[in-house]
C-alpha cells in the first residue's frame, strides 16, 4: 500500500482529519465560536481561582467604580461633539482654497496629532492659569477675571483636550467623507444655482455621512476608554470617571489587582454595548446602498461579491 492511500484510509491521519471535517460541518458557525469564547472564559476563570481573587471585595467596591460611568460618558460625549465640530470645520479647511482656512486648519491638525494626548490634558489644566496669570501680572488692561476663566475643572481640562485631539484626527475622515461623494453631485447643485453652503448642506454632507459615521462610531469608542487619562490630572473623587475610582479603592485597601480587573470589565462591557450598536447603525445607513451576491460569511449575513463593496470604491 502506498503513503498516498494509507493517509486516505480510514484509519489514517488524513481518513480521521477527513472525519473531523465531515462532522464539525454540520455544527454552526456561530456554536463553534461560543464553544472558543467558553473555553476562554473557563481559563481565565481558572486564573482568576489561582491569583486568589478578593471577590468580597470585588462586591463590595463594585457600585462604588460604577459609580463613575456617568462621568465617563459625559466627557466622552461632550468630547465627541466638540470633536465632530471641529472635524467638520477642519475639513472644510483643508478642501478650502482660502489659505487662511487651509493654513489655520493645517496648524491644527499638525499640532495636535504630532503631540501625545496627556501632554495636551496637561497643557490645559495647568498651562492655561499660568498664561492668564502672566498677562494679568504684565498689562494693566488685561480684566483680572481672565485667569480665573482659564482656570478650568481637570474634568472640563480633560473634555477639551479629548475634543481637540480626536477632533483632529476626525478632520482625516471627514475629509476623505466629502471627497468621496462623486464630483457630479456638486456639478448638479452649481446648475441648479446652490449657494456653496446649500450644496454642502443639502447635496455633498448628507451622503459624506455614510461614509463619515462608521468611523466616527470607532473614535466615540477609543475615546470613551481614553477618558482614563484624565485621572492623571488629580480629578476629585465625587466627579471621578471609573478608572480614577478603581485606582482610588485598590490602592487603599491592597487590593489594586481586583480593582483593576473591575475597570476593565466595565470598559469591556461598555465597548460590546457600543459596537453592537455601531454596527446596528451602520447596516442601516447602508441598507439600499450594497448589493450582495447571496454568498454568505460564516454566521453572518450575505456579503457583497469581491467586485462590489461601498459606493464609489472599486
């Protein structure tokens, strides 16, 4: 017998993969993978027993770090909002044949992606008093209330710096957003006599949005864990987000591991809640927009054949 029909017989190492094959194709898709994701969850629980986890104190500090997903989400969203703001007005800017708007618009853009995120928090909450000090103190015509509005809360300094960091990098997606709306749409509003804001209004940023927000959706998420960074700024307690909370318990009473663990979970499960309606969103603002094939991705839905994806990409 050769090597070829031993290792197609039943009792060799290719008739047993063939078996195998045969078998797990009956089962679904997505039971295989709720199969891997139990596995997982019964090694970490597994480590978790071995690490010697406080789980008292776990249930005891709980509601305590939850207590600080309010503000998570405030300065996540008040981020988002001044970041598509200025996103928008950025990519305006940079499409803008006024170099005034393109230079201002450049500026921004350079400045606050070529400078690490907690550098900009900390330029706000402590840079900012000490430059409306100085100009208090060296002229006499400068309003002394100039320093204390420029004195801000770490949570307001922390707003801010997320809004205009992210904001930043949200001038790249909008821009690419507009550019990929299709020259003809904006030649058909200069004929039918559009002011250049009612064609960006009315024609290019309605459909720029399909492309605009899944992207936005995946920056709401990132910043919504970064919010974490604004606890290095001294945030008291009583408007403290969830990981300023976590450090704060874990480390007065030993426990830093747990309360770690806690945050990280919260966050987890903060980001499963949004992604799942991410994605909820997106299919519904590109429904009657991708045509599919019929093939099917394992456990999911019908996908677009290779020749057809997203308007206007080939």
């Amino acid at each position: 017998m050769t090597d070829d029909d031993r290792d197609g017989s039943l009792d060799g190492p290719g008739g047993r993969r063939e078996r195998f094959a045969l078998a797990s194709a009956s089962i679904p898709f997505r039971l295989k993978v709720a199969v891997v994701w139990l596995a997982i969850f019964l090694v970490l629980i597994g480590l978790f027993n071995i690490a010697g986890f406080n789980t008292q104190f776990m249930r005891d500090e709980f509601r305590f770090v939850l207590g600080g997903l309010r503000y998570t989400l405030m300065m996540a969203v008040g981020g988002i909002i001044l970041a598509v703001l200025l996103a928008a007005m950025g990519a305006l800017g940079r499409l803008s044949s006024n170099p005034i708007a393109y230079g201002i618009s450049g500026f921004y853009v350079s400045f606050f992606r070529g400078t690490p995120l907690i550098v900009q928090m900390f330029l706000i909450y402590q840079a900012l008093p000490q430059i409306g000090n100085n100009l208090v103190a060296k002229y006499s015509w400068v309003p002394d209330g100039v320093a204390g509005y420029l004195t801000l809360e770490a949570v307001v300094a922390g707003t801010l710096a997320l809004g205009l960091n992210y904001g930043a990098y949200m001038t790249e997606i909008f821009r690419a957003g507009i550019q990929s709306v299709a020259g003809g749409q904006g030649e058909a509003a200069d004929a039918l006599g559009m002011t250049y804001r009612q064609k960006m209004r009315k024609v290019v940023l309605p459909q720029a949005f399909r492309v605009i927000i899944p992207p936005t959706g995946n920056e709401f998420i990132a910043m919504m864990k970064d919010t974490a960074l604004v606890s290095f700024l001294g945030v008291v307690l009583t408007s403290a987000e969830i990981f300023r909370r976590a450090n704060y318990v874990g480390t007065s009473h030993s426990r830093t591991l747990e309360a770690y663990v806690m945050a990280a979970g919260i966050y987890w499960t903060l980001t499963a809640i949004f992604t799942f309606f991410q994605r909820r969103l997106d299919s519904r603002i590109w429904r009657g927009y991708v045509r599919t094939s019929g093939r099917k991705r394992p456990g999911k839905g019908p996908i677009a054949p290779p020749s057809q994806g997203q308007p206007g990409v080939p």
